[in-house]
C-alpha cells in the first residue's frame, strides 16, 4: 500500500509539470462545440443558369462540403476568417442551364418541354450539419427548336450567278453522306497498286445502302473513287470497264434513292504518291504533259459514261492534292508554281468535260483549290473560263481543328468546354473561316460545299456529347453561311483517332447509337427551318444533345 501511494504521487507530480509546461494560448482555448450555420438557406437560378452565393460558419471538428449527385452545378469555397473557435467561408455555386428537357421536345407546343428542379449541398462539421437548397426555374418553352420542321432539298436549280442563287444550290445539295474508304480503297500486289471496294475494311455496298441513307435524312452522297489499277496503258489510258460499270451501278442507286450525287478522282493524288503528282508536275513541264495527257483522257471516259444523267450527278476532278506537306511543303516557297498546276488541271477538266456534250455542255461541275483547303483555296484558285456561265462550284474540306476533329488529342470543343480538355479554337474560329468563304465565292453567286468534313468518334458518354455538339453546330454553321456540307464516314467503328462510322456500307444501318445521334445532330443542325433556331441558339444551348 505505501509503494503504491508513493507511485500515486509521483504521477500527479508528472502531471502538473506537463500542464504548466504547456502554451498559454493552448492551455486556456475553449474546445468550441461542432456547429454549422449557413446565411442563405437556398439559392435561386433562372433556367439559363447562372452563379450565387451564400455564406457558412462552422465550428469544432473538421468540415465537409457533401453535393448530391444531380451533377448541373458545380462549387467552390473561399475562407472569410478564422480563428480558435471558428471558421467562415463564402460558398460560391455555378448553375448550369436548365436544358436537359430540350432535346427531345418535339415542338415549341410540346408540354412540358423542361420543368424545374432542385438539389442540395450538405456541410457536414462532426455531428453538426447544415443543407443549402438550389432551386432553378424550367427552361423557358419558347427558345425549344421545332425539330419536326425541316427544310425539305429540291431539285437542283439553275442558277443567274447571284448570291441568293448560290445558296439556293448549296441548299439543293443541302447535308451529304460520303462514302468513304470504300471505292477510293487501295493496296498494293506485286508493286502494283490496285483500287478496292473492300480491301479497308468495308463491305460492298448495296441498294439498301443509298435508301437508308436517304431515310436518314441526307440529301446527297460524294462517291470518292481511287481509279489506280484500273488503268490501261498510254496513250489511250483507258480505264477497265468492271471497275467503270461498278461505279455507275452505285451512282444508279443512289438516283433510285433521291440522292444528288459527286464523284471524283480520290487517292490517284493523294500526297503526289501516285500518278497525279502535283510537287513533280510543277518541278519539271514534260512530266505535266504526261500526267494531263493521262488526266484529259481519263475525264473523257468518265464524262461520257455519264453524259445521259442529269443535273443531279455532279463532277469532282480531284481530292486534296498536294506535295505531301498538307499545304505546308514547297507550296509555300516555289512562286506560285504548284497552285498554278492545280489551277491548270480544273481548266482541263472542265475543257475536257464540256467537250463530251449531251448533259455535260451544262452539267454542274466542281473545282478544287490546293489542297482543299480553305485559305489556300481564298488565296490561289483562279476559277476555269467556261462555255456555260453560272455552273462551277467550289469544294473545300474543313476539319477544323484538326487535332480535336481528327487526331482525338482533346476530349471536347466549345466554349462550354473544360479549357483543360479542349483545344484554343472554339466556335467563332470555325463560324470565322466560313465566312470568309461566303465572303470569297457565295456573296459572288458561286456556290461552295464542304466536300469533306467531320469528328472522330468519343470512347465515353460525356465526349460524345461535345462531338454532337461540334457536328450540330458545324451544320447549322454551314447553313447559315450558305454552304452544302458532307460528313466523312470511313466505317471505322469505335472510338479513336480517325474513327468515323455514321452509316454501314453495305446494310445502311446505323453501327451504333453514337452513329444515330450524331447524324441525328447533323441532320437537325443543317434542316431545321424554325425561325427560332438560329446558329446564336445552338451556341447557347450547347452542349445540347445527351
């Protein structure tokens, strides 16, 4: 008893001795029970979104800030003072528009076309806990598009050369299908290279093909056709009736489906890796002579098995010709010599095209700017003299921005993009390009379609959605400037870089469900006729398709 006493003591001393030793402040600070008060209870947003605030205080344990999970706003904290007892923060929230109804509305009379809602945000400090409501208005039912009225293409019109004429063309040729990797496919058998319908991947392609494309709501489809191996030799050139009567099968079809329809020389001078060689034509004349001999007679050919049909089928000389620098090699540094080349070539096509008679003397046909692209299109394309006045158009390509169209680099586009996940060029960057082309060629009564454009398919809901809202926006941009436009479908299916799989080849089918609401977006960006549905709406609505 007295050793245990004695230890007693000695514990009691230890103790005071670390009390005394301790801070002040430490020693004298209250222990602050576990609080939360929150100012504004609630907060209140218009449907079009938009930020507020309110302040909490907290006390005693460590706090939480615990959203649910209705996922259309976003928040953040920033600390007003703290001291022993308490903490104060202003809680800043970020409502996003209330648009979630919208896409599925039917009309502007559709009731309802959004409603209201609700979510919360719990702070959570030890066993004390407080809520804040968020509140948003219903999306006003009088900015709902009317997607069941769509501009209907007609016939293509004869055109005086004025720029309402010219769009009145575009218009006729309005949103298209390309069919791509298919007919311009090709590999290469004991050094040769050979042209084949199926040799990437896709499979023949069918009468069905064309009638669902046409259900679906295209009105034109471009036919690119890789004529290599299929060419006899100098100096007639000429090119295998098999390959030839397979092409004017598919151009067949698709007058049997409605469809307006271009066809072309494709890879025959891709990257002046084949015959059609732009970077050696302009580097040495007795090469050129060559390779327009073989060009003149290769255009007679095609021009006169199709001299029958009518305005509908339209001519394409060539696809993106360049030396291989994609518009960046010694284009840029000879003098103009390779755009001179490339403007020689439309002459002849045309020269030659004319001189077949029958439809052709007035066919609409095509000319290609170097490379197809857009400024160097602006910059260097002398149009062809004609015989007939007001029946050239100009095509260029567009996949702007490239790295996030074609590449897959960034996850989305726009500026309600994450600007961690998009690339620097938004949508006035692409709205910008195309009015210079309006400002070029359609405000001059020339008509202009995008031959190719496009965005590879997203591996993930969330991506999915800024790539419908890219292609809704680029048809409605499209339309709004005056200008016809068609898809790139290369039947890669999936997500990836390149993978641009809109309809199947050979059945028509949609490949999948981001097919189907991605032509959905397409189809409705170009065709909707409302009044309402301007490109300002799809830019304030977007991303608008879920």
């Amino acid at each position: 008893m007295k050793i245990k006493g004695i230890f007693s003591l000695l514990l009691m001393g230890l103790s005071l001795f670390v009390a005394t030793s301790c801070d002040d402040d430490d020693a004298t600070a209250p222990v602050a029970p576990d609080s939360v008060s929150i100012g504004d209870e609630s907060l209140n947003f218009p449907g079009t979104g938009g930020t507020a605030s309110t302040t909490f205080t907290v006390s005693g344990a460590e706090f939480s800030i615990i959203p649910d999970n209705s996922g259309w706003y976003d928040y953040s904290t920033r600390l007003i003072e703290k001291d022993h007892q308490h903490q104060s923060y202003t809680l800043i929230v970020t409502a996003n528009a209330n648009t979630a109804d919208n896409a599925s509305a039917g009309t502007r009379a559709s009731v309802p076309v959004g409603s209201s809602r609700t979510a919360s945000i719990t702070i959570r400090c030890g066993n004390a806990s407080g809520i804040l409501t968020l509140n948003q208005d219903a999306p006003d039912p009088m900015i709902v598009a009317d997607f069941t009225k769509k501009y209907t293409p007609g016939d293509i019109p004869d055109i005086s050369g004025s720029a309402e004429d010219a769009v009145k063309f575009a218009e006729s040729l309005g949103f298209g299908w390309n069919m791509g990797n298919h007919m311009d496919a090709w590999y290469t058998a004991d050094g040769k290279e050979i042209s084949s319908e199926t040799c990437w991947g896709n499979k023949e392609a069918t009468a069905e093909t064309f009638k669902k494309v046409k259900e679906a709501g295209y009105a034109s489809v471009r036919i690119p056709i890789t004529w290599l191996g299929h060419i006899g030799a100098a100096p007639s050139y000429t090119i295998e009736e098999a390959w030839l009567n397979r092409v004017a099968q598919l151009v067949d079809w698709a007058e049997e489906a409605g469809l307006k329809v271009i066809i072309n020389m494709h890879h025959d001078g891709a990257n002046s890796e084949h015959w059609l060689d732009v970077k050696n034509a302009a580097l040495d004349a007795s090469v050129n002579e060559k390779i327009e001999a073989q060009f003149s007679a290769m255009w007679k050919q095609i021009a006169e098995k199709f001299k029958d049909k009518g305005n509908f089928l339209i001519f394409e000389p060539f696809n993106e010709i360049h030396d291989g620098g994609w518009g960046w090699g010694d284009n840029r540094t000879d003098g103009g010599k390779q755009y001179a080349i490339v403007n020689g070539w439309n002459q002849l096509f045309v020269n030659t095209v004319r001189a077949t008679g029958g439809n052709n003397a007035t066919r609409y046909l095509a000319v290609i700017g170097y490379d197809t692209d857009i400024e160097l299109t602006i910059d260097n394309l002398k149009l062809p003299t004609d015989v007939v006045e007001n029946r050239l158009i100009v095509g260029v390509h567009c996949y702007d921005p490239y790295l996030y169209t074609l590449e897959n680099q960034f996850a989305q586009w726009g500026h309600v993009a994450d600007s961690s996940l998009a690339p620097g060029d938004k949508e006035s960057t692409l709205s910008n390009r195309m009015k210079k082309m309006k400002d070029a060629f359609v405000d001059k009564g020339i008509p202009v379609y995008f031959g190719e454009m496009g965005c590879s398919e997203r591996d993930n809901e969330t991506d999915e959605v800024y790539r419908r809202y890219y292609l809704h926006y680029f048809a409605k941009a499209a339309r709004t400037y005056g200008f016809a436009a068609m898809v790139w479908d290369n039947g890669a299916e999936g997500g990836g870089r390149e993978h641009h799989a809109y309809i199947n080849h050979s059945t028509g089918e949609y490949p999948s469900d981001n097919a189907k609401a991605a032509v959905e977006a397409m189809i409705n960006g170009y065709f909707c006729d409302d009044p309402d549905f301007t490109l300002d709406y799809v830019y304030e609505h977007a991303p608008n398709y879920k």
